[in-house]
C-alpha cells in the first residue's frame, strides 16, 4: 500500500511481460536441480511462528518424494510478497508458487497471469473439492469458473483478552456482547495514569472493517455502482474507535516498525499486563501464553448481529511456468492441505484449518479439547461475512488504509476521512465500471 505508485508503474509491465512470454508454458523447460528433481520457486511470508512451521512442511513434502524440491524465498509480509511478484513478474524472475491474499490474487488472475488450477484436479481421483470449507474455498475461483488458487488456511480476527485484567476489574467476557460493551470493559479497566490501557485494537483498516460489518455496513451498494464507506453504518463505527483512542484514551493502536513490529508489540503488551486485550490473527495463537490470555469471538455492534471478515491465504501458480513446474506446484498444495498437515499447521499456527475432515483428526481432536481456544476462530468463520472483493484491484482497500491511518494516529474526524475515502474510492470503481 505504501507503494502505489510503483505498483501502478508495474501494472503496465506486467502485461507486457505476459506478452513476451510469460504465458508459454509450454515451451518453457522447466528448471532442475542437481540431483534431477524438478525445482519449484514459491514466495510466501507470515508471523514468525507460522514461518518455520511453514518451512517444516516444506521440509516434509522434499522428503516425501524424489521428483519435485520446493525452493522458498520469505519476505517480510503479506503486502511484500506481492509487490516483489509485480516487479518478479514485470522482469520474466517471477516463482512458480506463491502465496496471497485473496484480493491480491484476484487481481492477477485478472490479468491472467495465474494458472487456473481445474485441470490439475480434474485429472486427479483423489481430490475432495467438497471437503474445503466452502466459505474459503470459494474464494479462489474466478468469474468464468476457473479456479485461480487454492486456500492455504482460513484466518479471522477474534479478541484476546487478559484474565486477570477482567477478574481483577471484575468484568465477565461472556457479558460483552457489544463493541460498546467492550469499550465500558476498556475504560474500567484503563488506569488514570495511562500505564494500563482497556483495549489494543490492531493497527489498520481491517479491524475497523470487521466492526463496521457487524453494524450492518455494506462495501458496496447492491448494484455494485456505489462504493458505501461513508454511510451512516461506517461513520458510526469509525467515529466511536477515534473517540475510544484519542478522546476518552481507554483504546491505544501500535505503528510503525518493520514488518510485524507493531503487531508483535501489541501481543506483548497485553502479555506483559499494560492492556486488558486486543483484537488479533487466529494465527496469533502459537504466540501467547493461554495461562496469561483467552479467546473469544467479535461482539455485534448496536443491534447488530457479528459479521467480521474470515479469508484464506491463497496457494496460487503462476501462468508463466512450465507444465512440470505447474505439477509440482500442485502437488505440494495438495500436500500442504491434506487433513494431517492441516491440523498440524492449525495446531502449530491457530490459522483455521480449510479441511472439514481436519476436526476428525485424532491430534486435532486431543488439541481441541485441551485448548478450547482453538475452535474459536472456527466457530467464528461460521458465520462470518467472507473476504470483502474490491473491484477495483484495491483502490478501495488503499482508501480505507489511509482513512484508517487518519481515525486512529491523526485523529481525523471519521466523518471527514471516510468522505475522503469514499470520493478517491468512488472514482476508482467509476473508472471499472466504464
């Protein structure tokens, strides 16, 4: 996001590049490392935690056969990954495999530049399409049927509070049905000097998201003409986080730093005692301490029922490689969301698992019950409102970002930042809709 411009120089590149050759897979030999195996390039990033347990099954699936080595490339983060794959693809150096968000996906598929996957698994007896949670695996296929991506793992954003904190102030979680109700939670809570703050929600855009969907906002209009972030729905929400932050001082949000800095800052604050909670990953669970926190679900907003977000991140391949590289890819994605590795990653990260079948898993069914933590972003994906699509190629989601960045560090008015957004964003779907 912090690199539009280039991105936007890049989109008019990569065109070219898919021009010049970065569709032909069929010509394209594909490279081999020095024992023969084919070599498959893949580019992906996460938490740290999610990083090594990610490079295990990689691990496992080299050793698990002799015809396909998986080479992995991390980068910082999500937004990283896909902005180097611009640039990788612009100058024909892209991988064969990479992981995405689901908006970032679309969007190259879009331009054509991902392999549609349907062929690899209509020649294959033992895939089980309908053994992925439908809410994930449906976000990886394209208006024309084809299927750009399988999910990696499903991932939502649930609240994780501390136990003393809401003992010692006396407040019961299960009495939190509101987000207004866990901003009185967070001002009992927050001490008069400021050493101790009620609540941390996390740095960005999508958490205001998630609580502006739970009070019945809507992206778009119905027709799909109109972009709706500045209705009364979002503003209200907005406006309450910038007076939960900067007036009433009971909420505080981290920035800045490289990478996962903030987010990780945030987790230690609330693990150190200096805040009652914050709103964080599923897959934050491999990094807290559950004897000092517990989990559980986004509250409604007003009258209004929970409606967060729950997305996948995405395995996809890239058009450019060649037809064995295209195999490999397949396989390891396969491999990568068989039921055993799925609870292993679930178990390992908290990042939802995409299998159904993973519950029935003897080690995932052990580890649930002893931690009954992690069947609560499951539980909330049950319900949840899917990855939001901005069909602008993100235009819309920049909007937000930098809407955001005003409400919760430059405490802008949400009316304000959000009219702002809605015009710069407004123009960019007028523009698609052409």
């Amino acid at each position: 996001m912090r690199k539009r411009l280039l991105a936007a120089l890049l989109g008019m590149t990569m065109a070219a590049g898919l021009l010049a050759g970065c569709g032909s897979s069929d010509s394209k030999e594909a490279t081999k490392t020095a024992d023969g195996k084919v070599q498959i390039d893949f580019w992906y990033s996460g938490g740290k935690t999610a990083v090594n347990v990610f490079q295990e099954i990689v691990d496992e699936f080299n050793e698990s056969q002799d015809q396909y080595e998986i080479k992995t490339t991390t980068q910082a983060d999500y937004s990283e990954t896909y902005e180097k794959l611009q640039a990788g693809i612009a100058g024909n150096n892209a991988p064969d495999m990479v992981l995405l968000d689901v908006d970032k996906s679309k969007n190259l598929n879009e331009k054509g530049l991902l392999a549609d996957i349907n062929p690899f698994i209509e020649a294959d007896s033992d895939f089980q399409a309908d053994d992925y949670i439908s809410v994930f695996y449906g976000q990886g296929e394209g208006e024309n049927g084809e299927r750009y991506s399988l999910p990696a793992y499903g991932t939502t954003q649930v609240l994780y509070y501390n136990i003393a904190a809401f003992e010692e102030a006396g407040i019961d979680p299960e009495s939190m049905k509101t987000w207004l109700d866990l901003a009185d939670a967070a001002k009992t809570m927050t001490s008069e000097d400021g050493s101790f703050v009620g609540w941390e929600p996390m740095w960005g855009y999508e958490n205001l998201v998630d609580a502006s969907l739970s009070n019945g906002a809507s992206l778009l209009s119905e027709d799909g003409k109109t972009v709706m972030i500045n209705s009364e729905e979002w503003v209200e929400v907005w406006e309450s986080f910038r007076q939960w932050i900067h007036d009433d001082k009971i909420m505080k949000v981290n920035s800045g730093g490289q990478g996962w800095e903030y987010w990780y800052t945030t987790i230690d604050d609330v693990l150190q005692n200096k805040a009652g909670g914050y709103t964080g990953s599923s897959g934050d669970q491999a990094d807290l301490d559950f004897s000092i926190v517990a989990a559980m679900e986004q509250p409604g907003f007003g009258d209004n029922p929970s409606a967060p977000t729950a997305g996948a991140l995405q395995l996809a391949m890239l058009e450019g490689s060649s037809d064995e590289e295209k195999q490999g890819a397949y396989e390891f994605m396969k491999y990568f969301t068989s039921p055993e590795n799925q609870a292993k990653w679930s178990m390992e990260t908290g990042y939802i698992a995409v299998r159904q079948s993973t519950l029935e898993v003897d080690e995932f069914k052990a580890y649930a019950e002893e931690n009954p933590q992690a069947l609560v972003p499951i539980s909330q994906a049950s319900h949840a409102t899917p990855s939001l699509d901005d069909p602008t190629g993100g235009k819309i989601f920049d909007a937000l970002s930098i809407a955001a960045d005003k409400v919760e560090l430059e405490n802008v008015p949400a009316k304000e930042a959000l009219d702002e957004a809605q015009k710069t964003a407004q123009e960019a779907l007028d523009s698609v809709n052409q």
